[in-house]
C-alpha cells in the first residue's frame, strides 16, 4: 500500500509498441515527463510533480517501477519495509530487458516507449514541447529522449548509468553515439540547454561523467554541481537526490536553488517566460 495519499493525480495507462504502463498525471499546459528515481514515485517524487504542476505545465509520471506513493526513507515505515520496496524496484530493473544498467553506448530500450509518450503527452497538452526530468536510475533516459524535437528541456538529475564500476563506464551515460549526435546536432543549430544536477561528492555519479557530457555537449550542457554540505542531513541516505530526498526546500539553500533553476527551464522552454533575474 502507498504511503502517501495520491489525491490530485489522475491515473492512466500509456501503450506503445505492445507495452503498457500506468501514467499519473496533475496540472495543466504543456507537459513535463518525470521519471522517477529506485524505489519508484516516491512522496518527495510527488512534491516535486506538485511543484512542476504550480509552473503552469502538466506533470506526467509514468510508473516505470515501485508502487506509488511509497517512502524511500524509514521514518515511520522503517528501514525494513523501505529495504524491501528497494530491493523489489532494483530486481524490477535488473530482470527486465527495458533497463541497461551496465552496458556502455546503448539507450535502455524503456526510451523508446518514453519518446512515444512525450509524442502523446505534447499532442495532448500543446505548447512548444515537451520537458523531461530523469532522477539517477531514469537520469539519462531524459538526454537519450531529446532525439525527438519535441522534447525542448531536459534535465539529468544524478544521472547515474552506466553504474561507475569501471573507468570507462564512469566516463560515459546510457546514450548511444548515434542518439548523443542528434541531440550535440541539436544544440549546436536549435539552441537545447542540457540540464545536469549531481552532488560533487556522489559515488554514483562521478565527476568524470559531467566532464564527458562537457565535451561532447559543449556550452550546452550546464551543471550544477553542489557540495555534499548543502545536502537535507535529515535523510539517511547519502548526498544523492538533488530534487527530492536531499533537497532543502528554504530560500537560499543550494539546493532549492537547483530546484528553481529546473523550474525556470521549463517556464522560459515551455511557457515562454523570461529568465529569473538572480539578485
């Protein structure tokens, strides 16, 4: 059973090339795709959706592993049951086919079925595009979907495949050369900003990726890199979840900057706002 009350998002089911998926969806306006990060859409996951869907876009979670709802911290759940909802979500992604965890150079064949639901998603809800936040596991998926012009802001939150067992691994992402040239091709001519957030001290989202991305990606590619410090000590957890479990949701703190910077790409991408101006 969930741990939090869904009460605001209205579930759906998304079909694509023989797979089907539950969908929750809150807001209106043009459509950002969330992707939750292992154990799945979490209620730090939900607070964040809230946040995108008070922007004015309509926030799209795609239940791509977990059940919604449920803690990724103990609290009152308690390390037991949250072990278990974590081991059930990583055994979820290491048996399936949709998920590549180790291999360099290849997409994870899940970001097909996502660019059909961002097609569906902007045909739906209008605007310019379509933005996407990927958080760790589902960080990348986020660049490998902006081979489709559609998708207009991408954010790699702690993108953290290949995992960083092996120099090679640690200085690469889970796209493919062919998709990585579309979307390079498409920030030298149209202009796409490539969001990246990790902490600087994250293990599984080592320092070498976002230098790999700099290169391939050039200016258009812009990280945000905070020290472990600026991380919520009131999680368990290690510095790891930019957005949710580490975020510090009071004005001034790195982290909520990070967070609005996410924010302001999607208003400025999606709703055709002027920049935040930082005083």
């Amino acid at each position: 059973m969930p741990d939090h009350d869904l009460t605001g998002f209205t579930p759906s089911t998304f079909t694509h090339d023989g797979a089907t998926r539950r969908v929750l969806r809150k807001g209106a306006g043009p459509a950002v795709i969330i992707m939750a990060e292992i154990p799945g859409i979490t209620p730090k996951v939900i607070e964040f959706a809230e946040r995108v869907a008070a922007t004015g876009c309509t926030a799209v979670l795609p239940v791509l592993f977990g059940v919604p709802g449920r803690e990724a911290s103990p609290g009152a759940a308690g390390w037991p049951t949250v072990g278990r909802a974590m081991a059930s979500s990583l055994w979820q992604v290491c048996v399936s086919r949709e998920f590549t965890v180790l291999a360099t150079g290849r997409s994870s064949r899940v970001v097909r079925w996502l660019r059909a639901l961002a097609a569906a998603e902007h045909e739906r809800c209008g605007g310019p595009g379509v933005g996407a936040v990927g958080m760790c596991l589902t960080g990348g998926f986020a660049l490998a979907m902006a081979t489709d012009e559609r998708l207009v802001a991408p954010v790699l939150s702690q993108p953290s495949l290949p995992l960083a067992c092996t120099a090679s691994r640690a200085g690469s992402i889970d796209i493919s050369p062919e998709e990585l040239a579309v979307v390079r091709g498409r920030c030298e001519r149209d202009g796409l900003q490539v969001l990246g957030l990790r902490f600087r001290g994250d293990r599984l989202v080592p320092g070498d990726r976002f230098a790999y991305l700099r290169r391939e990606l050039g200016d258009a590619f812009v990280a945000v890199e905070l020290e472990d410090g600026a991380a919520n000590r009131d999680s368990a957890l290690p510095p790891h979840s930019v957005l949710t479990e580490h975020l510090v949701d009071e004005p001034g703190q790195p982290t909520r900057q990070a967070l609005d910077t996410v924010l302001d790409l999607f208003r400025t991408r999606l709703l055709g706002e002027e920049p935040a101006v930082t005083k």
